[in-house]
C-alpha cells in the first residue's frame, strides 16, 4: 500500500547514447547530462519525474530536437557499479 503524500522513490537508471553525437538529458528541476555518442551514464531520477532527451546533431550549433520525454521510471536500471 502507497502512503498518502509519501515522498517519491529516489531510482538508479542508466541511459546509453548509441544515435546521436550528443544526447542531453534534461530533467524538472533543471540539471542537465550531458551523454556522447558511444557512451552511457548512470544517474539519479525520481519515479515520475519527466526527463527530456534531447538530441544535438552539431556540437557547434544551439538548436537541439527533443527525441521524446520519458518518466524517470522507464529509463533501464543501472547495472553493476557503474
């Protein structure tokens, strides 16, 4: 059973950037990740919480293509000690 107006469960998800030369993973309270092609990061989501991925297809340019926004909870489970 939920408790009412419990605080939201703190996960441990990883995301692997294999499509674009960078990826930023924007998230509500406004940290960003920054994640190169060929690479992946671990990280800290909240259940719920709405990341955005987005794509930067030229590193030198400032236009950025929102990929799609998932919640926190559909990012894969960090594996190992990563």
């Amino acid at each position: 059973m939920h408790a009412p107006n419990a605080p939201p469960k703190k996960l441990r998800k990883q995301f692997s950037n294999t499509s674009y030369p960078l990826v930023v993973l924007k998230f509500e309270d406004g940290h960003e990740i920054k994640i190169y092609q060929g690479t992946g990061k671990v990280f800290d989501a909240w259940a719920g919480e709405r990341v955005k991925i987005m794509a930067v297809h030229d590193l030198t340019a400032k236009e950025w293509e929102l990929v799609e926004t998932r919640a926190g909870d559909r990012f894969d489970d960090a594996s190992g000690d990563t």
